[in-house]
C-alpha cells in the first residue's frame, strides 16, 4: 500500500527534487499544507489534503470569512485590514495620511493670527509702561492749597522748575557735578510753558526778579500768613515755603493761572541727559566757570549729563549773567525735549526706559498732573526747539532800588493776556 498522498506514489512521482531525485522542484511542494481560497473541503474528497494514513488529513481552516479561529481572532487577510486601517487602506493606500499630500498653508489666516497677536502684545506693554510709569510720579505739590487764585484762561500753562536738590545724591556725586553741599534745595531756574491751539511759548522767570511776597497759606501748617508788602527774589518765595509758595507768587505776580507744576532736581537732570546718550547742542563761547564746573569750548558738542548740568548752571561766566543763563537753560532743555522726542529714543526700548525712569523717578509734579499732561509739556518743548514756538524772558524794564530785576510792568500786562487768550504773543522779552 503506498503511504504517500494522491498524486504523489512511488509509482507516478516522475522527477522531482529532493532526496534520491534528479528533479530541479522543491522538496517542500510534497509536505507543505495546501491553503486554498473558498470553502474548506470535506472529509474523503479527492485533491490536496484528502484522506491519508488512514484517518486522512484533518481540514484546514478557511480563510475566506474570517474563520478557523474559535475565539473570533480575525487575522485582517479576508479584508485587507493588515495594518488595522479601515476600508482595506495599508501603507501607502487611498486616506492613510501619512502619504497624503499636505494642504496648502492658508497664508491669510497665519498673517491674521500673526497680526493680533503682534497688536495684543503691543497694547499689554503699552498698558502695563503706562502703570508702571504713572507709579513713578511723585505727585508731591498739592496746588489745592494755593489761595486767591485767578481764573483760568485757555490753553494751558506749565510752571517748570529746576531746583539744586541734592538729596539722594553721594558725596562723589556732589563732587562730580560740583553741587556743593548745601542744605535744602532752592531754584536754580524757572519757567512758564504755555501750550493751546497755536504754537507753545516758554517764558523764563530770571530768578533774581524782584516779587512781592502776597498772603499765603502754610503748605504744611496751613496757617495764613498775610501780605506784608515784602520785596524780594522770586527764588525765595520756594525757599521759603516750598512748590505752594512759589505758584503763588508767580499768579499773584502776573495774574496768570498756573495749571500744573514740575520740578526736576540736579541728579535727575544729570540722568536723563545720559540716559539718551547726550545732547548735542551748538555753544555760543567758550565758557570757563570754576563755581559750576563748566569747561567748554566755542561750537557744536554732544553734551553729557555732567557738562550739561554745568551749561545750565553757568551765570557768572556769562556777560549777562543771569538773563544770559535763563537763555541757555531755554535752548537746552527744548533740544533735550527734542531728543527724547526722536524715534531713536522713543522706539528702542534700550533707550526710552532708562530715560523715562531717570525722569520720572527724579520729577516732582502736581496731584493732578498725568502722564498725557507730562507728555503734552514734552511735546510743546520740542516745537519750541523746533522753531515752531517762541522762547524769551520774562520783560525786563532794569534793576529795582533793591538791586533786583525789575519787570516791565506793561509789557508783563500784554504778554499775559495774549497767554490768557490763547493769541499768539506779540511782546518780545529781554
């Protein structure tokens, strides 16, 4: 009996591979199970995987629906779900993502999202400089206390002080910028800065103009101290009873209303002149004076905070003195407004928050003062530096019986009503 599969007797293998053969087949095509395609085939029918050795070969399983496992095990052959991907899609196939082509980036959208978040950004930091700033103020002079004021006129007027405040200032300091050492603070300068509808106007105030000290409120006793008719420097109104006093004095002087007050010691001017690098300004003379520390030469020069303090302060160098000094002090301070004013400094950040912290952190200003009025004041003094405003001196008419400057009474008159008015001034000042 042979024991070989149907087809495959001894008598009928004909040449094949394998052991004892010649053939160039395979061995394996004579002991590999047959897997087959469609339904299993029954016990007993002839073909591959009949009945052999008696019991037959047991059937295999079909792979056409899925079965031949009993736990229900789907090995994915029957759909073409190799990889797990739905719909018969493996690598490579229709909806597999990984090779599908990227869509187009929709440039429209990138650049909108782009844009509001450059804007969110830009508001989050302009909102927080501004509290950030607003908190540095020292919103120290209380104008409240200021009695029998006039009236308010239109546009409005700035009183500006440079004051020789020392304090926060090291002994080296002191030394470097040839302050001295004296206590309290007095004015070095002062000035009124009208702005409105037409072009702003600055107006020194020499601080040896001869006043008359009227009835003022103590700014801390708040007791009334009544005019006596004393005559005497203008800078000694501050002197004597601080910011209050000197407001006073000033409107009941002229009888203009003085809407804000800002004051800036020594080391606070010396800061924010370095703090935007140095200003450039074009020196008259040469100017030598041992009391200020001032050491310049005749022409054009970028100034730095020590030599610009010098400038400013300069009066016995100068052929006439104190009404010489207020004009530079004019002509300085517009050219540093103008330089704070400049893209350079206000769109690098590098530059415009040293500067304004070197500012704010030394300015005295009024209760009321905020930062649109700081910056108004800024932007006025660039136009007058700009020669789109007018600088002069408060009108001189000469030196009164006590050796002080005295002003011309009429000339005072006409200068304040055109500035109460908002018309352009017509009076020229010495």
């Amino acid at each position: 009996m042979n024991d070989w599969p149907e087809g495959f007797s001894g008598d009928n293998r004909g040449s094949r591979y394998g052991r004892g053969s010649s053939s160039a087949q395979p061995e394996s095509a004579r002991v590999m199970r047959q897997v087959r395609r469609g339904p299993a085939a029954s016990p007993g029918q002839a073909g591959y995987g009949a009945p052999a050795y008696g019991g037959g070969v047991p059937p295999q399983p079909s792979y056409v629906d899925g079965g031949g496992h009993g736990d229900g095990y789907d090995s994915g052959y029957n759909t073409g779900e190799v990889y797990g991907s739905p719909g018969g899609r493996g690598p490579g196939g229709p909806g597999d993502g990984l090779y599908e082509p990227r869509p187009a980036p929709n440039w429209r959208r990138r650049i909108k999202v782009t844009a509001i978040t450059l804007v969110t950004l830009l508001v989050v930091t302009s909102v927080g400089t501004y509290f950030w700033a607003d908190s540095k103020l020292n919103r120290e002079v209380d104008l409240s206390k200021v009695i029998d004021r006039p009236e308010a006129g239109e546009g409005t007027n700035y009183l500006i002080v440079g004051s020789d405040s020392r304090k926060g200032m090291s002994a080296e300091e002191k030394k470097k910028l040839h302050t001295g050492s004296a206590e309290g603070k007095r004015t070095d300068s002062m000035m009124i800065l009208h702005t409105g509808g037409g072009a702003p106007t600055l107006i020194s105030l020499p601080r040896d103009s001869n006043v008359t000290i009227p009835s003022f409120k103590g700014s801390d006793s708040g007791k009334l101290y009544p005019a006596t008719g004393r005559q005497t420097k203008l800078n000694a109104a501050y002197a004597e009873d601080g910011p209050e006093l000197l407001v006073r004095t000033v409107e009941a002087n002229t009888g203009l209303h003085i809407d804000h007050y800002v004051e800036i010691g020594f080391a606070g001017f010396a800061n924010i002149v370095d703090a935007v690098g140095g200003v450039e300004m074009n020196i008259p003379q040469d100017i030598k004076d041992t009391k200020s520390g001032a050491d310049l030469k005749k022409g054009t020069q970028t100034l730095d905070g020590e030599q610009a303090l010098a400038f400013v302060r300069t009066r016995y160098a100068l052929r006439g003195s104190d009404l010489d000094r207020t004009k530079n002090q004019q002509k300085f301070l517009s050219a540093l407004a103008n330089q704070v004013a400049t893209p350079g400094t206000v769109l690098n950040p590098f530059k415009l928050y040293p500067t304004m912290s070197a500012g704010l952190d030394t300015l005295v200003v009024d209760k009321d003062m905020s930062l649109f009025d700081l910056a108004s004041m800024f932007w006025a003094m660039k136009g007058v530096s700009g020669g789109e405003g007018k600088s002069m001196n408060m009108p001189i008419a000469g030196n009164s019986p006590n050796g002080n400057l005295q002003w011309n009474t009429a000339k005072v008159k006409t200068l304040v009503n055109e500035l109460k008015n908002d018309d352009p001034v017509t009076v020229s000042g010495n």
